[in-house]
C-alpha cells in the first residue's frame, strides 16, 4: 500500500504479511498476521453497530494513515516535555522506544520491566481479542513497542511506572500502535501511569492516529493502580482500549483523564474472574470546540461476589460531542455481586451534545447494582451563593466547575500526577470560560 | 402451652442448639438469659420455623400438637409470634397492608370475618396510641427508614394487633433508651392474660425490671444451664456469667462488660 | 421437595385463563402477502381511493426493510406469507344494534369479563370490542354522539369522516417510521378512532377489547385519537387471545395527537397469551405507540401494564414539539417462563420546558428475559426541559434476566435529564417475616410486588388497577419457590 492510503486499502491490497521485527518470536508474527487477516474481513463495518452508536467512525475510515509507523529521527525538544519524577519510566516517540530518554530505575527483586519489542515470547492477544474489533486488530498487526511489565508473586513496586507515548512530527499521517502488557503476580502491587503527548499535532492539518492497545492481568489479591491521561493535540485521534483480567480478591483501580485530541474513544473491558475481585472504575473527560470523546466500559461479573465502582465524569463546551456508554454484565450464578455505575455530565454551552449510556444486563438475583445518569448545567443555587459571597460569576463558574472535576482528581493517588491533573483541568477550564465570557459579552 | 424436648438444632451443619428442655404453661412468662452466641436467637428462630435451621433432635409441642412438622405460617396462624432481634424492611408494603393482610389471615384461620379498612383502621389507632406511635406509621412502608428504636416498639405493635397465644421476644431490648424501653414493656404488660405466653430473650436483666418474669433461665452453649425464679436474673446481673462457672463462665465475660 | 416449592410448581402448571376458541364461522382471506390482498383488504372496507393509494405506498416502503434486530430477544423468523391478513366473523354488513351482534361473540366477550350487553355493560365506560380484524359491538354510541365525541371503528370513521381520519393518519407515526408500521399501515383492518371536540373533558373513559381468534392470523389494528384544544380523555386497552401452539403476530400502531391543552390519557393492560411454560405459542407483541404532543402545554400519558405475550417490542413513546407540554410513561411488565419483552419508551423533547416522567418497573420470573430500553432526546431548543426516569427491576429466581438500557441524548444545557435505576428481588427474610405473621409465601410474594408496582397502579383508573393487581397475581403463579 503507498503510505497515504486509508486504512480501509488494507483489505483490498492482495496478499499481504506483516513486517515482523528482527529476531522477532514465531508466536508473535503469527499473532500479526491472523490479526491482520482478521481485519481484512471485518475492516471499519462499525455502522449500526450497538457498541458504537454515536461513536465518530468517519475519522477512522477517511483519514490516511501509514500502520508502518517508523520513529523519529531527531531528539528535538522533546526531553522537555518530560517532567521530573523518580518514576521508572520509558518514553516511546512515534510508537519506538527511546532509550535515552527513559530512566528505567532500580527495580524491586521480582520485577520485570522492559520494552514488549525486546521481550521475547509473551501471552500478548490472550485478553484483547480482536475478532469484533478493527483497531485492536490493527493494533496486534502493527504494534510497535510498549511496556512489558511482569511481577512476581508479592513483588511490590513502590514507585509508578510511567509511560510516555509521544508523537512527533515525524508521526505525521501515520498509525502509532503502542502495545502494553501486564502481568501482576499473586499478591504484588503496581501503579501505571500512561500518558499519550501529541504537541506537534495541535493543528487540524497534521494528523496522526494513535491506536493504543493495553493488557493487564491482575494475579490473585495483586493491586493495580491504573492512570491514564490523554492530551493528545487537536489533530490527533485517539482510538485504545485496556484489557483486564481480575483474578480472586485482586484489585484494579482505573482512571482515565481525557483533556485532548481531536477524536477519542477509550474502551476498558474488565471481567472479573474470581471471587472477590474488586474494580474501581473512574474518569474525567473535558471537551471543547470540535472535540469527540467517548468512552466506553465493559465489566463482565462471571463469578459470585465481586463488586463495581464506577464513576465517569464529562465536562461539555463548545461543539463538543460526549459519549458515555458503560455496561456491567452480571452473569447467571454471579451471586452477591456488587456494582454502582454512575455518569454525570455537566454541559456548558448551547452546542455542545452529550450521549449517555449506562447499561446494567442482569442475570443473577442476588445482587446489588445500581445506575444513574445526570446531565444538566451548573447548580443554579449553588452559583447563586457563591456570587452572594461576592465571587464574580465567571469565578464561581470556573469554581464549580474544577469542583466537579477535582471528585475524580482528588482520587488519584500519585501526588505529583494529582497535581499535574488539577493544574492541567484548571488551565483548561479557565480558558473554557474566557471562551465562553468572550462569546456571552459578543452576543449580549 | 408449649413444650420444648431435648431440642437440638443446627445452622449450615454447625450444631447450635444442643439438647434445650423447656415446658412454659399458660400465662407464664419465662426469660432467657445468656451470652452472645449460647444460641438464643437459634432458639426463637427454630420456634418461628426459620427452614435456615436444621432440626437436628427433640421435639416442640404447642397447644398438644406437633409443631416441628408445620411450616412457618401454620405456626403463626396457631398463635406464634416471634419479634425479631433485626426486624426486616419491605419497601413498597405499607404497615397497613402488612397489617391488615396479617391480621385477615389470622381471622380467616379462625374463621372470623375479615375486617374491613375501617374497622382495622380503628382498632389500630388504639394500638398505636398504647405504644405511643407516630400516627403516620400505618401509612410508611415496612421498617424502611425507621430507626432502631421504631423498629423494636413496630414489633410490639403487631404484637398488640395479632394478639398470639404465645409471643417470643428476640432481644426486644437491645438498643432501646429506657423511655422506649418502657413504652415496650407497657405494651407486653397490657397484653398479659392468663390465656397467653411469653418466652423473652434477653441478654441484659434491665428488660426483665418491667417485665417481671415467672422463670428464669440461662442457656449456655446450647443448653439451659440453670433455671430458677426472677431472682436468678439479679444474680446474674450482680454476678456476670462467669459466676455459673463451666461452659457458661467461659464465654460469659463478655456479658458482664456489657452490662 | 419442600410442600412451599410444590405447591407452587402446581400452580405454574395452571392454565392461561383467557385461552377459549370462539367457534364462529370467520370470512379468512388466504394466508400471503401481495397487492392484492391490500387491494382486497380496501375494497372489504370500502375505502376511498387516498387510502388504498396510502396503503399500496406503505407497502411497497415495507418491502424495502429488514426487520430490526438490535432488541434483546430471540424468536423464530416470521413468515410474513404464512399469516393471513384478514379474518372476520362472518355477520350482517351493517348492525344496527348490539341485538343484532353475533350472540356466540356477546358470550365471548362476557367471559372474558367485558359486558357488552345494554343491560349489563360498564356505566361509566365506553366500549369497542374488536374481534379478529374487526370492530363487532361499541357501546355508548348515543351518550358520545351527544357530546360531540366520535368514538368508533377506524374503518366506520373512515366512511363517516373521511376528512378527519385522512388528516390524522399517519401524522404521528408515519409509514416509514419501522418495519411493523409499515407492515400495518399496509393491512391494518381495524381499531378505533376517537375524536374529542374543544374544550370538551370527556366524562366517561373509552375501551377497546381487542381478541385474537382464529389460527394463523395476525392482528394488525389502528387506533386514532384525536384530543382538539383544550379537551381531555381516558382511554383504555384490554387485549387477549386463545392458547394456540403457533405463534401469532400482533403489530398494532396507535397514534394519539394533542393540539393545545389537549391531555390524553392512554392505560393498556396487555395479557395476550405468552405461550405455555416451555414457551411454545404465544403472542408476537411488535406494537408501536408514539404520542404527539403538538400543542402548547399539552399532555399525554402512556399506562402499561405488559403481563402477556411470547415476545414483546414496544416503546410507547412521546414527542413534545409544544411549549410546555408534559409526555408521561408508567409501566409494569411482568415476564415469567419463557417470556422475552424488550420494552421501553422515547421521550422526544423539542419544545420549551417540556416536561416527562418515566417510571418503569419490571420483573423477571422463571426463564424470562426482560429489558427497559428508553431514549430521552433533548433537541437543541428545548430550553429547559427536564426529565426523570425511574427504572426499577425484580428478579425473582436466580434463571432469569433483568436489563435495564437507558439511551440519554442531551442537546440543551439549560435541560436536566435524570436516570436512576436499581434492582431487588424478594429477599428470604421478608419472606419469612411475612410468613410469621401467618401470610403465605404466595400472597406475601404477590403483595410485595404489587407494593413494587404501586406508583404505576396509581395512574391506572380504577377498575382497571384491581385488575391489574389480580392479573399480576396470577401472572406471577409458581413463579417463587
């Protein structure tokens, strides 16, 4: 294929092999390969589909983008983009790993951290199946790197791992796959934080796909922290999904914190495989001008006794669309099972359009679960006295609105990424409602 | 009225009840002290039909008949009536509902006549003003929302309406302030009748200053380990359960901090 | 097995009570689909050209559909050149009064409870019985001629009224709308048209009893109402059929259109029969029920009680285009055995301020599988709408489903859209407290789900909430143990 085709030319382009890389085990190149022979039968047939009602197909299947994403050639600027932590961290530009811009760090004895690409043989594709899904498909085909995390049994990382995925302008027009795969062992504790930066792509006329597919499973009683922070640029789209699996007593906590690109859509499946296992399931998106962001959660409950909690968060402006579809599968027998879904979405301005979706499929009797959804304005009440204490309405405004925003903040755990966040919804707030005061007093 | 034979019983195939003999004539009122976990609850579960517990030895006679092959709602529809220790919320069910469906039960079983809205709802009023109730009660649902201590005088509230031949009170007690605690005792007070019976269960003797019992037994690890008369209760309350000594002193201590 | 668990698995076995044949000689046209039989079922009925113009239209749009499957329910495909599309009691042409109805179907509609009879129909309710395709008694005529009120068979309408009927049909729910409307606008034979003049409250409530009879039919009624400015109407539906092992296809389209200040008041309790414990027979229930709101501060209210059919689809639903105007949806839908309903609503605000409620409240028995499916649209005028639902499930037995799927589209800020859902079921220590008050296990389960269901019971008028809350009863047989 020339390498500014559509996506779609892959299904027609004769016989096709995936490029493997040097050294590359047997089993990974034939998982690329049924993957992208998996793709061309089912290629972008996303319309009509219930998994993607609302959701933006059209960016997927006109925009030209080259899967064979190569790097970059040149550091640039890009060190300063790094904040400074004690993180283990690995930085991937354009989908490759940078060595010289990661800092491994010392690690605990039963830690494995390295790039998936230098990781030999893995169990990569048992979680993220891609039959029914063309981006995890496209992704298993033409991954180029990512993090390879495995710890064994009561292994216990102090510090988070923190991933950058950077795209830079050497990622023009192409598909960036990064792969990333987690395997905790029984008992131990871990903290990811995924951070996808696109600064190159803030225009509309640079594009790149991001295309991010993550698998973590959660060993018995392990604790998993999982971030993850979008602030892609507006010429970026971003279309991932996480893949978890929770054995007995395990916990998987997840927060996902949208504030960029031009289209995104985050998948998170979860299923809950042993007794006990518990999810908490949290996200912040904010959305302005063009932006399209969904987010979509499955949690399947196919054992007695484990338990949900999920809260996902929107703030809307602008001509922004927002789609929140979350649906929690309660399996015949899963007894005693516990889940709370909650979608609250506050919307600022007259075009803005949110889609909420909160799905509860129930097939056990004894079990407690519950959803709702609220969407609506600000508190009228609420701003109304805090102007009476002498705030100017733009003041309280902003003000409940990172109120709003800092529920889910406030829960991340690492303190320099909580900061990080609260600074970040802050800034972007506060220019949401310049925005909005400018167009107020232009129509008044 | 009631009488109790080597009565053993288990729950999920641990034996809690362990060979109980107890004969309660009409008119009586006998209570039941004893530390947590001697098997009190059991005791008025295993009365009421509760097919979470097994039988497991020993017969119950009530009224000269077998009470053990009956299910739970012959047994109510007999006379027996069990307060319970957790009283259950049904949300969506009015006490009136409840009531009254309750109370038509009883009267079809005797082959009365049904009341009608209006005569329930006047024979409810005077219930409800003995037990100094809110008169928005008969109109809540079930339980729901109710606090501990209106939950408890409820229990005594459908007492008063059902009118047992022999009532069982699970640790009616427990969490009442002592004005509550009173108003509880008024009610079974009132219900006292030569013809009707009490079995209280209670951990603490400050029940039994207004509910004057005629025995007094203490069950210890699924026996009755000493019975005597009102004063039995006094000397508990002075001496703890560790007094009893044995079986009974081993987990008793706990009762007496808690006294 | 424990006495409690017997006795209820006798009770499971009792019959569909409403599942007798009338035996009557019925004109049936051969069963297959083509243009035909449209031609045949318009030249039966008389109809004016428009209308088989109309008709031949919607069909030719039908052929061009697929049947929807995005809905949570499987049945075997329909053969839609299988069922006849039209079967009536063979009669007299025109009766003049009800002495002149077939007895055999007085005594039909007698035991299913719905006198029709002078002497002893309802007094406070109007009723037209339709019976396979057609309309055979309605009760009443006199008292609603006087108001100004036309109560009648869409069929009768349509002779009487042309201009009426022609400028209402179609205008809520358009042929194009879906596959089962079109279908209907295509071969419906009956239903009832209903017209209430200005500013008139009418007095008293208006029925229709549809009955299903003969084999391999399919029902395809039409019911018009029309509410002018400022008038008011309650309007019920009682629905039944025999026990056949074949499943039958009930594809119903109801419109009801307010003008300004016009309120209309909808109640269904639908018990078709839903096939036997094994799910063999049973109604297909594919029914679409929109409302159009048109005028300011206008209202309309759907009531639903859904005890019956093999498979329901229905999502009676609400579009409020004027200011002000409020769109209602209560349901009760009960699903045992086999059952499979995939029901719900849509709430469509465009106007200023609109206003709807949801509440719906389902519960799952035996092997049945149900699902709420609702949308609450939010225009980019609707200033100010608001919105709450309240979706609610039981589950009552550990082999049954309960899906509550919510669709919220939200295109206003100043609007407020509210979803709350929850589930329960019936726990054993509520069963025992009841036990010990000496209720039985069956009226315990049977007042604690009328107790569920008691928001909805409250809008039903009032002989029909008692029949309701029997119904559920003994919907609900055997369904716990």
């Amino acid at each position: 294929m020339s390498p500014f085709d559509t996506l779609q030319t892959l299904i027609t382009a004769g016989d096709l092999t995936v490029p493997g890389k040097p050294g590359e085990p047997a089993g990974n190149l034939k998982l690329r390969q049924e993957a992208l022979d998996s793709f061309r039968r089912q290629g972008f047939n996303l319309n009509g589909r219930e998994d993607w009602k609302y959701g933006n197909i059209k960016p997927l299947v006109q925009g030209r983008f080259n899967p064979l994403a190569k790097g970059h050639e040149e550091q640039g600027d890009l060190a300063r983009l790094l904040p400074f932590t004690e993180n283990h961290r690995l930085v991937f530009v354009n989908g490759v790993f940078d060595a010289s811009l990661s800092a491994l760090g010392d690690l605990p004895e039963g830690v494995r951290l390295t790039p998936l690409a230098a990781g030999g043989e893995t169990d990569l594709g048992r979680l993220a199946r891609v039959e029914h899904n063309p981006v995890t498909a496209l992704n298993t085909a033409f991954w180029q790197d990512g993090l390879l995390l495995e710890t064994a049994e009561d292994a216990r990382l102090d510090r988070p791992v923190e991933l950058f995925f950077l795209v830079d302008e050497g990622g023009n027009r192409t598909m960036v796959s990064p792969r990333n795969l987690v395997v905790a062992g029984a008992r131990s504790r871990l903290t990811i934080i995924e951070r996808y930066l696109a600064p190159f792509t803030e225009s509309a006329n640079t594009a790149a796909l991001v295309a991010p597919v993550t698998e973590i499973t959660c060993g018995e009683d392990a604790q998993v922290q999982h971030v993850k922070v979008f602030r892609e640029g507006r010429g970026t789209l971003h279309y991932g999904s996480t893949h978890v699996r929770q054995q007995a007593g395990s916990r998987y906590a997840s927060h996902e914190i949208a504030l960029g690109g031009h289209s995104l859509r985050r998948e998170l499946h979860v299923d809950l495989d042993g007794a006990g296992a518990t999810c908490d399931l949290k996200a912040l998106y904010l959305a302005d001008g063009d932006q399209h962001m969904d987010l979509r959660t499955r949690v399947n409950h196919n054992v007695p006794g484990c338990q949900t909690d999920e809260l996902y968060k929107g703030i809307l402006d602008g001509r922004a669309r927002a789609v929140f579809d979350g649906l929690i599968k309660v399996a015949r027998d899963a007894q005693q099972t516990e889940a709370f879904q909650t979608n609250r979405n506050l919307v600022l301005s007259d075009d803005a359009v949110c889609y909420s979706i909160p799905r509860l499929e129930i097939y056990a009797d004894d079990v407690k679960c519950s959803h709702g959804s609220t969407t609506g304005q600000m508190d009228e009440e609420q701003l109304f006295f805090l102007r009476a204490r002498g705030f100017d309405d733009r003041t309280a405004r902003t003000m409940l609105t990172m109120a709003f925003a800092r529920e889910i903040i406030a829960t991340v755990t690492d303190e320099n990424l909580a900061a990080f966040l609260a600074d970040e919804t802050e800034e972007r707030l506060l220019a949401m409602a310049r925005q909005d005061f400018h167009t107020r007093n232009g129509e008044s | 009225m009631l009488k109790i034979t080597h009565l053993k019983a288990a729950i999920e195939g641990k034996e809690i009840l362990k060979g109980i003999d107890l004969e309660i004539k009409p008119g009586e009122i006998h209570a039941i002290m004893g530390p947590n976990g001697s098997g009190k609850s059991t005791l008025s579960q295993v009365l009421a039909g509760n097919e979470n517990y097994e039988v497991t030895g020993g017969s119950v006679e009530f009224l000269g008949e077998d009470l053990l092959e009956k299910d739970a709602t012959e047994r109510a529809l007999d006379g027996i009536f069990l307060a319970f220790q957790y009283p259950v919320e049904i949300p969506g069910i009015s006490n009136e509902e409840f009531l009254r469906q309750a109370v038509n039960a009883q009267r079809r079983h005797r082959g009365e006549s049904e009341l009608d809205a209006f005569d329930f709802a006047g024979l409810a009023k005077d219930k409800i003003d003995l037990l100094q109730l809110k008169n928005d009660l008969l109109e809540r649902s079930l339980n729901v929302g109710f606090s501990g201590g209106e939950k408890k005088r409820n229990e005594i509230f459908q007492m008063a309406m059902l009118e047992p031949k022999l009532a069982v009170l699970d640790e009616t007690d427990s969490g009442l302030d002592i004005d509550a605690l009173r108003v509880v005792a008024e009610g079974v007070n009132s219900l006292r009748d030569s013809g009707r019976s009490f079995l209280v269960i209670t951990h603490y003797q400050r029940l039994l200053e207004y509910i004057v019992p005629d025995h007094v037994h203490v069950l210890s690890a699924g026996r009755i380990v000493k019975s005597g008369g009102k004063e039995l209760a006094l000397e508990l309350e002075e001496k703890g359960y560790t007094w009893l000594g044995g079986a009974a002193g081993d987990l008793a201590t706990i009762g007496k901090e808690a006294s | 097995m424990s006495d409690e668990k017997q006795m209820l698995e006798e009770l499971s076995s009792r019959e569909y009570k409403w599942g007798f044949v009338t035996d009557i000689e019925q004109d049936t046209v051969p069963p297959g689909l083509n243009e035909d039989v449209i031609r045949f079922i318009s030249a039966k009925k008389k109809e004016p050209e428009w209308l088989l113009e109309w008709r031949l239209k919607a069909f030719r749009h039908w052929q061009t559909l697929t049947e929807p499957a995005w809905q949570k329910v499987e049945y075997p495909a329909v053969d839609y050149q299988a069922i006849s599309y039209y079967s009536a009691p063979k009669e007299k042409p025109q009766k003049k009064s009800l002495d002149e109805v077939d007895p055999e179907l007085l005594e039909t509609y007698e035991k299913l409870g719905i006198p029709l009879s002078e002497q002893k129909r309802l007094a406070n309710v109007a009723v037209d019985a339709v019976f396979d395709s057609v309309s055979v008694a309605t009760t009443h005529q006199k008292r609603l001629e006087e108001m100004g009120v036309i109560f009648m068979p869409i069929s009768e309408a349509v002779q009487k009224h042309p201009e009426l009927v022609r400028k209402y049909l179609g205008k809520v729910v358009p042929y194009t709308d879906n596959f089962y409307a079109a279908l209907n606008s295509a071969v419906f034979t009956d239903g009832s048209f209903v017209y209430i003049p200005q500013g008139l409250k009418c007095p008293i409530e208006l029925s229709t009893y549809f009955r299903i009879n003969a084999a391999n039919t399919g029902q395809f009624e039409r019911t018009l109402i029309v509410a002018d400015d400022d008038s008011y109407v309650s309007y019920l539906e009682g629905c039944t059929a025999p026990q056949r092992d074949e499943n039958q296809l009930h594809a119903a389209v109801v419109e009801l259109y307010c003008h300004d200040d016009a309120s209309i008041k909808y109640s269904t309790v639908q018990n078709w029969y839903p096939g036997d414990k094994d799910g063999k027979g049973g109604i297909f229930n594919f029914v679409t029920k929109r409302a159009l709101c048109a005028g300011r501060r206008s209202k309309a209210s759907w009531t639903q009680v859904e005890t019956g059919s093999a498979i329901t689809w229905k999502y009676p639903s609400c579009v409020l285009k004027g200011d002000d105007s409020v769109g209602e949806f209560y349901s009760v839908a009960l699903t045992n055995n086999a059952q499979q309903a995939d029901t719900g609503t849509k709430m469509v605000h465009l106007g200023r301020n609109t206003r709807s409620t949801i509440v719906s409240k389902g519960i799952s028995a035996g092997r049945s599988d149900q699902t709420y499916r609702g949308l609450v649209k939010v225009g980019k005028k609707a200033a100010g709408a608001r919105n709450f639902t309240q979706c609610d499930s039981m589950l009552l037995g550990d082999r049954c489903g309960a899906h509550t799927f919510p669709y919220i589209e939200q295109g206003n800020p100043t609007a407020m859209v509210e979803h709350e859902a929850t589930t329960t079921r019936i726990g054993d220590d509520q069963i025992f407290l009841c036990n010990q008050r000496g209720i039985s296990t069956e009226d315990a389960v049977s007042m604690i789900v009328n107790g569920f269901c008691r928001e909805v019971f409250q809008e039903l008028p009032m002989e029909f909430a008692v029949e309701a809350s029997k119904l559920l009863s003994v919907s609900l047989e055997g369904s716990v143990g």
